[in-house]
C-alpha cells in the first residue's frame, strides 16, 4: 500500500481537496487520516494529484511511430509519454498501405499481449484512415485512400486482436453509412473527419451511431452560413465529441473558445495527435514516408500543411487554463474523464475514487509533471 499524505487531488464529485489517498493496483481510501501501515510517497508543496491522461489520439513520441509496426517502437512511444502524465493511449494508424496497417495492427496486438508494465498502457488502436475523403486527406498519402470496406476493416480488427475502438472516417463517403452501422453494433467508435460532410451527412451518421469528430477544425469542412458544414455540425450535436489539439498552433485560442462554449462539458477531449518528433529537438522527421520539418514547435510537410504535433499534454491542459480561460478541473476532465467515458473505461480508470485504478498525474503550479503513477506503479518521475 502506498499513501499520498495531506495531499491537493483532484476527487471525483468533490473537486480539488487536501486528503490522503492510500492505493495499491486500485485507489483503496481517500480520507483525512493517513493510512500507518502505508509507504508515504514524498511530494513537493504545490504538487496536485490529477487522474491520469488519457490521449486517444497520438501516432508517435521520442523518435517511434505506431506505424514503425514494432513492439519496441510501440514501448518507446509508452515511456516517452508517461513523462507527460499520460497513462493510456491509443495506438494511432494512418492510411498506408494494407500491408504496413496489418503490420501496425499486429504489433499492438503482440505488445498488449506482453502486457507490459513499463510507461502508458496501451489500451488499443485509433484508426486513422484508410476510410477517409481524398479531398480533405491533411498529411496523410493519397494513393492510400481508401473508401469504407467492411472486409478489409475486419482483417484489420482481427490483426489487432479485436483491440480497435475508434476509427476515423468520412461519412459523405459511399459505403460509409454501412460502415458506421457495423462499427456501431460492435461497440467501436465512428469518428468523423478527414471530410468533406455536410450537415446532412453527419446528422445521418449520428442517427446511426457516430459520435466522435477527430482533431476538430482541422482536415474538415469550415462553418458556413448557408452549410455549416463538419464544424458548425460539431458544434450544434451535443451528441458529437470534440477532439481538440490544444497547442494554439493547429486551432487559434479564439476558435477554441468558441468549441468550449458550444459544447456540452462532457463532450470535448484533449489529444496531442503527436508524431515521432515529439520529446526531440528541432529538425527533419517523418510521417508515413513523407518528410516533416519541424521548427518552433511546428510540424509541417515541405509544401507547408500541417502534419501532426509535438504537443504534450500536459501542455495541452496548461493552454486550455492559461489561454482558453477554462477552470483547472474542467481541462483536467477533457484529458480524463471524457475520453475515458468515449472509450468505455469510466467505471475503472478517468477520475479518482475509490475502486478505480490507481493512474494518476502529479503536477506543480507550473504543469510540469512530477510523477506518473500507472496501476499503483511510479513509471516516471521527474
């Protein structure tokens, strides 16, 4: 048993409060009184205990890409963000070719069957394409595109052990609406992007289950007003969840003011939608066989799009504090509890009470991150 004693956390239903907090694997007591029996973990005076990070959306960190289709890439990806605070993640693909997906697929399938204990747990896959509109494909290689094929997807889903839960998609697409159905009846996440949809189109999709829009304003259509297009109809469904890459450098602060004001609060997710760059210095990476410079906290194709971040997401909360104006624990709940709540892993990981898993994040006044706790287990530390 391990003791957070007279510590600032954040509790589930309670807000931030001084307590102690005794966990092993899972959180066993937050009360006043220290646990005698427990090992009392040292922290600094401004520390603030937070629920782990969960990031839905991230292709890479410290020079690895889930695409690289290995486990080892996969476990340098895990420990580069546990030093962000991030405790679970999904794996994300891009559209490439079917053998390099199945190759990506197959190595989350073989680490989660590890079940290592080092860095962020894998929790599955973000599929990123093939499934998506050409027109609007971002960084992402156009030979590849693909339209929604359901055999081709369950291939996919089998090569990574049945461990895909969102899947990105453009619903204007033919076949997409068939897509969506079969992904719905499974339980598994239809995102919308990548697109060229109008309203029309999503309030469709939505009707047969899609309830996701990934890395929202961008690689989408604009807010019109005569169409008001994938934005303006993320925006208006309060059934639609909002991915957001708080870095100020993919979305401006004013047009994430206007996302924080339109949705509901359980329905916005901070990712990083990070690439291999992320935790390197400056200078030339990759991204699915196309160069990305990287500069300033930039990363970009030679003909200047955008293509991916170096984002951490410990940052991506400082941001949405310090320069959206959201409270403290509302953008602790948009890196917690709402995208545990869009993977279906509430009941055991995303805040903290009693019973759910002992992740936990531990920042000081200036978002740094201190410590990260996974299942009861110090795997970073600052």
């Amino acid at each position: 048993m391990k003791n957070f004693k007279n510590a600032t956390v954040y509790v589930e239903g309670e807000g931030l409060k001084k307590c102690n907090l005794s966990f092993s694997e899972k959180i066993e007591k937050i009360s006043r009184c220290a646990d005698k029996n427990a090992e009392v973990i040292e922290l600094p005076m401004d520390a603030i205990v937070v629920p782990g990070f969960i990031d839905q959306h991230i292709h890479g960190a410290g020079g690895s890409d889930g695409m690289d289709g290995t486990v080892e890439d996969i476990a340098i990806i895990a420990k580069t963000i546990a030093s962000e605070g991030t405790t679970s993640f999904l794996v994300t693909t891009m559209t490439q070719s079917p053998e390099n997906i199945t190759k990506a697929l197959s190595a989350v399938k073989e680490y989660r069957e590890a079940n290592s204990a080092e860095g962020a747990r894998v929790i599955g896959v973000h599929l990123e394409g093939p499934f998506i509109a050409a027109a609007h494909k971002g960084a992402q290689p156009l030979e590849y595109v693909k339209a929604p094929d359901i055999t081709a997807f369950d291939a996919y889903n089998e090569a990574s052990g049945n461990s895909i839960r969102i899947v990105t998609l453009a619903p204007e697409v033919e076949g997409a609406e068939e897509f969506i159905q079969h992904l719905t009846a499974q339980g598994i996440v239809s995102s919308i992007g990548h697109t060229g949809a109008k309203f029309a189109n999503i309030e469709k999709a939505v009707s047969l289950g899609a309830n996701n829009v990934t890395h929202t304003y961008n690689a989408q259509t604009a807010l019109h007003h005569r169409e008001i297009g994938t934005v303006g109809s993320a925006m208006l469904l309060d059934e639609l969840n909002c991915e957001l890459i708080c870095d100020t450098i993919h979305v401006s602060v004013p047009a994430m003011r206007l996302l924080v004001k339109n949705k509901p609060l359980d329905k916005l997710s901070l990712i990083t939608d990070a690439m291999r760059a992320k935790g390197l210095p400056d200078g030339v990476s990759e991204l699915g066989g196309q160069t990305v410079y990287v500069k300033g906290g930039e990363a970009r194709l030679a003909d200047g799009t955008l293509a991916g971040s170096v984002l951490r997401m410990n940052r991506a909360v400082q941001n949405m504090v310090e320069k959206v104006g959201v409270p403290f624990t509302q953008a602790i709940d948009y890196a917690t509890i709402n995208p545990a709540r869009m993977l279906k892993i509430d009941e055991e990981a995303g805040s903290i009470k009693v019973g759910k898993r002992a992740d936990f994040t531990v920042l000081n006044a200036n978002y740094d991150v201190v410590m990260t706790i996974r299942g009861g287990e110090i795997i970073y530390q600052s």
